[in-house]
C-alpha cells in the first residue's frame, strides 16, 4: 500500500501541469506531406490572414441582384464597421492590410462592382435592376483595379450562389451571363493572431449586430462565418457533456457500493469498494502525471479515459471479490487472500495485460492525438492494475481482518446487528441452518440461467441466432464508409449552424479557397515564367484529376495580371514582351518594383513575398475548389491538385489548405486502423495463450472480441455513422472491454472441475457470471446517459459503448458459455481447481490463524 501512495504523490505534480493541446496538428499524421508544406508557407511568407465570411440571403424573393438587396448589402457594410466594436477597437483595427496606409482586404465582394477609388468607398451609381445586372455581367470595377483589356475581373462564380443560369459562363474578358441569384458570399481579412480568442469578443458583437440588422431588413437575410463561432460552439457542447460523463461516474460508483455493501452482516464491504475507486482515481492521475512527464499533450478524446478505467477497474475488483465470497466464511483471512489472488489474481492479470499490450501497440497510429491517447490508456489500465494488486488488495486484506473480529463496515458505522429488529432479527440475512444467505442473483446464475444455457435445443438455438446476426454485421460492416467532418462536432444549437445550413443550402457547388504556393524559384527567369503561365491554365483546367475540382473562373494569377500590366506598356523599361509574350529576365525586377506602385498590385499584395533586397522570393495563385464530399473525394482532390502542381510547377510548387491537414489522415486512415486493430488482437492471443497455456481458449477469446468488433462495426452502419478517427478509437477502446466479458468465464471454464462440460460451464457461470453481469451493469448505467448527449464526440462515445456492452456481454454471457459446452478446453489438472475444501482442511487452516487473530486482537 506504501509503495502505491509513494507512486501516486511522485506523480501528481506531473497531473497538475497537464495540458491538453487545440493544435490542429494532433490531428495530422507525423512527417505528413501537409505539415511540411505548412511549416514552408510559415518561413518563406508572412503570417497569412484569417477569414470571416458573411452569406446574404434573399428576403420574399427567389432573386439578390436587385437594387433594393444591393443597398441593404451597402448599408451593412458601412453600418458594422462604424458600429461594431470589441472596447475601443472596430473593424479598422483588426482588418488584414498589404501595408499599413493599405485598404482593408476582402474577396468576392459584391459591393466591389462599386468601388470608386483604392479606398473602402462604395457608391451605387446604377438606378436600375438592368443597370445594376448590365454591371454584373460586365466582370469589370473600378478602373484603375480593372482596366479594359486586362485579365483582371470580378469572379462572380465564387460570389453568387442558386444562380440562373445554374452553370455561368464567364469569357476570356470577364464577361459573364449569370441573371438571377439567390444569395451571396464575401469575405473579411483579418490580421493573423495566435491566440484565437483575440476575436472572439469582436465576433459576437458582430453576430448581434447582424441580428439586430436582420430583424430590421427587408431584402436580405445575413449570415455570419467565423472561425470562433465553431471553437464557442465546440466548447458549449462539450461543457454539457463532461457534465453527464461525470454524472455516469457517479452512477457507476452508486452501483459498486449497492452490489458490494450491506449494512447488515459484518461482510459488508463498502468500505473497501472506496479504497477501489480511490485507486482508479490514482491510476488516472498517476497517467497524466508520468505521460505529462514523458512530454505528452492530451486532446479532447483524453476525457473519456476516466469513464474507460472506472469501467475496467470496477469490473476488475468485481472479479476479485466475487472470487472471495467463493470461500468459505469461516476460513482465515490469509487462506481467503491467497484463494484470491491465485483464482481472479491470475484473470484480471490476463485482462490487464491485454489492455496495457493493446494499447500500447495501438501507439503506433501517426495521428498524435490517437497516439497519445493510446499512450496515456496504457499506463492507466497499467497504474489501475497495480493498484488492484497491490492498494485494494492490502485494504482488502485489512478488512477480512474486520471481519475476522466481527466488526461493522467503515467502522462500524454501516452496520446494524444481524438480531436486531432494523435487519429484521435476520429473516433476510440467515437460513435456517444459521448460514448466510447467498444473492439471489448468484442462485439465479447458477440454478436458473446457467442449466437454462446448457440445454440442447437452447444452444443449438443460440448457435443458429448468433450465425445469422454475424452474417448481418459482415454485411453491415462492409458497407461501412469512411468520412469526418470537423462541424460535425457543433451542436445544432449553435449559432454557426445556422450559417452551416445556408452555406450547403445555396453553395453547395462552392468550395474553399485552395491556394498554389511557389518557392525555390528563379521568378524573372524565362522558363520559370512560362510554367506560371502553364500552371495556372494546367490548374484551372485540373488537368488529370478524378474530379473538376476547381470552380470555374476562379483561379487568380498574379503572374497573369502582372504579364498584362507590362504587355500594355506600363513599364518604363519595357515596350513589349519578348517573342514567348515573358518579361526579359534583365528588366523583370525593375518592371516588378514599377508595378508594386500601382493600384492594380494591391490585389496581390499579399500573395507576394520579397527578400530585403526587392527580390520576389515567393508566390500564390489563389484558386476556389468544391468541398469534397467525402473523405474518399478529400484525398482525391489533395493528390490530384498536388499531381499538377508537380508537374507544371516552377521549383517547389505545392497547393495547401489548412483543411489539408485533416485530409492526410484519410490518407493514412485504412492502413492504419488495419493495423491497429490487427495487432492488438494478436496481442490479445498471444497473452491469453502464454498465460493459459491453452490454444483452444485463447482462439475462442480472441472469436468472441472479433465479433465484438464486427457488431460495433454494423450497428455503427445501421445507425448511419462513418468510421473516422472518433470511431475508430472506439472500437479501440471496444478491444479492452470486451475482453474483460470473455477471459473471466473462460479463465474460470478452464479451473472448474466436473464431469461434463456442462456442469463446467455451470460452475464458470455461477463462480464469475454475476460478477460479469455487475461490470456489463454498471457500465451500461453510465453510458445510458449520454443518450441525451448533443456532441458529435459523446454521441459517438454513447454509441460505441452502447455495442460494446451489450454485444460484449452477449458473447461473453451467451454465445461463449454455449460453446464452451461443446469445444472447451480440457480441465486444468494441475495445482489446485476451484472445489469447495474439507472441513477438515478448513479446520486446519484455521487453527493456523488462531495465534495471529488473538494477538490482532
């Protein structure tokens, strides 16, 4: 018991200074093709703005592009940039510049047809629908920015959405034929900040301004994207439901005290059921604390690791003392601590080792939060083991001592005398005989299901149904399919929903941004020049790619506009383009600094990196792609964008999205869940079998946690859900469970004495069959309240356990007992079986005890 607290008190500084880490690179493999490109776009490019995007919707109308809409669009944006503030600061304060004297950037703006200088200025000069709709068509703004005959125009593929017609066509001139749209999308910069809460304040004055301003409206109906929206509704969600995992703790804490304590009988044992769950609560903090000293982060999957070990640990000290009630209460207390440990001692240790392996070796996902997830499970089902073995078992211990002197539980506080009149002079307590009665659950087991069970006509009956259900679940499982969806994990009350439902309303055939990064090139070189042009024509086309994943017209090259500027002979160094229409490499830098003064480089100002002598060291395209569908389409789109770019790109050309990031673990998704998974179930053989020396049961174990798995699988199918990494854990985490429900009754199979295995699998079930029964119990009553759970991950975590406990214990407590009856292994004919000793042994062994019980005494 010392060393136990010795451990836990070296290891709690370590659980104060644990931290669980938002980065979005918990998410991403290691040494993934995405973490490089991001690390290359930090060093070579300055911090790249964030984006909150806004969508207008009509108001009792099927059309936007009306004057009316367009005016209400003016006022909004005059209005919140005057009004809305966070303290003293506005929009001017936060908004994204190219420079400091610079104009706030946007994109896809509609008011941009409007434009009258460099400025923020917008005037409507149009006093018509067909005026209005004539400047729309036309593609082109305010002159300076969009001069005639330049490449330069105003996508409006990417700013309209539900148009008509429902394919725009847009010329080589900006041009375009769109004549009715039902809504609109635009986007704010704002400054690059670390922390993202710098913004949250803003955002929400924001959103109430916008729902001051749509209650007022007559045309249009405002929608505000921002990315503190998603964290405020994420941290909504899960502040409600860490609330019912905790309830469900204490529901599990409730039910171990109902089953193990008695407040009559001097066997009461809530006093050492506490000392249990005392050591759970240290096996929790003693992981954080030593992974925490390891240099681990947690995440958000981390928080259900005290649900799993309350969940493990209470079975296992189930085990443990419905193996000690199997004693004869007149037996010494040493005698009844070594019975103990040699018979559940030997199937918890069995059930530990496997977690501890399985997890272990689930580690090896690259994914760090899943990995470290693992890592932490490991040493707590490790720690929660240890202190089974070593902390329980010493109070354990301490409290057959109790017994022995026939006091009352915690003291004597929870205790009334069996011949008193509250325990009712012991009608309930006492046979005739003067003996204890036993539970009526365990007479149930043992004179009621068990024989039941063993029946003929039941087990071939049991046989058939479990055949036909295991077909079903192949079926259900195969036809699983694999997406993730971060919003998923915004609840429905949140205010972003909202904007979720409008964006895949009207924009569903609209994307996200994808920018095209080059680097390590040689700009005012000729070739290099030629492969910009190459590349872009190469990207809007997608050239090769599963899908027409960019959004027509959208790709934006500055090399494009740049080229135009000087073909119109605005360089003062430069007439024309050579003979291949590039800029000669000797007046490239000059024509670029030139450039740089004028108002058509505010655009892509941001998109341009230069060295401190001038020189232009690295570039974006800006481009619009269509969201994929699924995770399958995510990483179609992410290889074949990269296949271009490596084809036709100049030096090191790479087109990267933050979304890419969680694309790369669909990359990696099949291959190592696969493996996972695999290799914790060999895992759970090969202990059973070193352990057990016994083939037969080690493969019967690893049958029943492999259809365990396989139902999770299918009622996760049936129940319309994807595997993704949140799933994937879970069954995971299923492998641990459920062999918790399986080697219990098989370890206990293997002990039992009888003639027939029948009367084996009665003697297994009536021996550790409640004590399975009281683990599958008390889990299913924590897990039953995050039924009423509004995330997506406690959801998830509700219907994983809700399959791993009740498809678990049926193959632990149905179908395993049945076929143990026909193809069990053989008795285990060495040392001593589980059979009730002689009275003359127990005779024995107590006089043994008598000279240490009077000196106790």
């Amino acid at each position: 018991m010392a060393v136990s607290l010795v451990i836990f008190f070296s290891l709690v500084y370590g659980f104060t200074i644990y931290e669980e880490s938002t980065d979005e690179d918990q998410w991403t493999p290691i040494g993934c093709q995405a973490l490089e490109d991001k690390d290359t776009v930090n060093e070579v490019f300055s911090e790249q703005p964030t984006r909150n995007v806004i969508y207008a919707v009509a108001k009792n109308s099927e059309n936007i592009i009306t004057l009316e809409a367009y005016r209400e669009i003016l006022e909004f944006d005059q209005r919140f940039k005057n009004e809305v503030q966070d303290g003293d600061n506005k929009f001017e304060d936060y908004c994204f510049k190219n420079d400091e004297n610079g104009t706030c950037e946007t994109s896809n703006h509609p008011l941009e047809f409007f434009r009258t200088s460099d400025n923020d200025g917008y005037v409507i000069d149009v006093t018509s629908d067909d005026e209005l709709l004539q400047r729309i068509n036309s593609g082109k703004g305010y002159p300076t920015l969009y001069p005639e005959g330049s490449s330069s125009y105003i996508n409006v593929e990417s700013m309209f959405g539900t148009t008509e017609p429902s394919e725009i066509t847009i010329n080589e001139d900006g041009t375009n034929n769109v004549q009715k749209a039902a809504a609109i999308s635009w986007t704010y910069y704002f400054n690059a900040e670390e922390n993202e809460e710098y913004y949250e304040g803003y955002d929400v004055e924001w959103e109430d301004f916008i729902d001051e301003f749509n209650s007022n409206s007559e045309h249009v109906e405002l929608y505000l994207y921002s990315s503190t929206g998603i964290s405020r509704g994420l941290e909504g969600t899960l502040t409600g439901d860490l609330m019912l995992v905790q309830i469900g703790i204490v529901l599990i804490i409730l039910y171990t005290f109902l089953v193990v304590g008695k407040l009559y009988t001097y066997n009461s044992r809530l006093g050492v059921s506490l000392v249990g769950l005392i050591g759970i609560f240290m096996a929790y903090v003693e992981a954080l604390g030593l992974g925490t000293y390891f240099g681990l982060e947690g995440s958000g999957v981390v928080s259900v690791l005290p649900f799993l070990l309350i969940g493990i640990g209470v079975d296992d000290m189930y085990v443990l003392l419905m193996t000690l009630n199997q004693v004869d209460i007149e037996q010494s207390p040493s005698y009844k601590m070594n019975y103990m440990l040699k018979h559940a001692g030997v199937s918890i240790t069995i059930t530990s080792l496997t977690n501890v392996c399985s997890f272990a070796i689930s580690s090896i996902i690259s994914l760090p939060a899943i990995r470290n997830f693992a890592i932490f499970t490991c040493l707590g089902m490790f720690f929660d083991y240890f202190n089974q073995i070593t902390l329980f078992s010493a109070a354990v211990a301490l409290d057959l001592r109790r017994t022995k002197r026939r006091m009352g539980d915690f003291c004597g506080l929870c205790f009334c005398k069996p011949e008193s009149k509250p325990c009712c002079y012991g009608k309930y307590i006492y046979n005739q005989d003067g003996s204890v009665k036993e539970p009526l659950s365990k007479k149930f087991m043992r004179d009621y299901y068990a024989p039941f069970l063993t029946k003929n006509p039941v087990k071939i009956a049991v046989l058939v149904i479990f055949a036909a259900f295991f077909a079903v679940n192949v079926w259900g499982a195969t036809e699983l399919k694999m997406d993730f969806d971060l919003e998923w994990f915004v609840t429905g009350d949140a205010e972003i929903k909202d904007t979720f439902e409008v964006r895949d309303q009207y924009f569903n055939q609209q994307g996200q941004s994808l920018r095209v990064y080059t680097v390590d090139a040689d700009f005012k070189n000729e070739e290099v020049q030629k492969s910009l042009v190459t590349l872009a024509e190469k990207f809007q086309e997608c050239e090769g790619c599963t899908k027409d994943w960019v959004v027509n017209g959208s790709v934006d090259s500055w090399y494009n506009n740049f080229n135009s500027w000087v073909a119109r002979g605005e360089c003062s160094v430069l007439e024309n383009l050579d003979s291949e229409g590039v800029i000669p490499s000797e007046h490239f830098n000059e024509c670029m600094t030139q450039w740089k003064q004028t108002q058509e480089f505010n655009r892509y100002g941001s998109n341009l990196e230069f060295n401190s002598n001038g020189e232009l060291i690295g570039s974006i395209i800006g481009s619009e792609v269509i969201d994929p569908e699924n995770s399958s389409d995510s990483v179609d789109l992410m290889e074949d964008t990269r296949s271009i770019c490596n084809e036709y790109g100049p030096g090191n050309t790479f087109p990267y999205n933050p979304e890419f990031l969680y694309y790369e673990q669909y990359a990696v998704f099949d291959q190592e869940a696969i493996v996972s998974i695999v290799s914790a179930l060999a895992t759970i053989f090969v202990i059973v079998l070193v352990m057990t020396a016994d083939i037969l049961g080690a493969v019967l174990v690893l049958s029943m946690v492999s259809l365990t798995i396989v139902s999770l699988l299918a009622l996760l199918y049936f129940w319309d859900d994807t595997l993704n990494m949140v799933t994937i854990t879970n069954a995971i985490m299923s492998i641990g469970v459920t062999v918790d429900y399986n080697v219990h009754i098989a370890h206990s199979f293997k002990g039992c004495d009888g003639s027939t295995k029948n009367k084996r699998v009665i003697k297994a079930m009536d021996d550790l069959g409640v004590a399975v029964v009281n683990g599958s119990i008390s889990t299913f009553l924590a897990i039953i309240v995050l039924s009423g759970s509004n995330s997506y991950i406690f959801t998830q975590f509700f219907k994983s356990w809700f399959a791993i406990v009740v498809f678990g214990s049926l193959h632990g407590l149905v179908l395993l007992p049945v076929v143990l009856s026909y193809i069990g292994p053989a008795a285990n004919t060495h040392g001593e079986t589980q059979k009730v000793e002689s009275k003359s042994e127990k005779h024995q062994d107590s006089l043994k005890d008598k000279p240490e019980e009077n000196q106790e005494a």
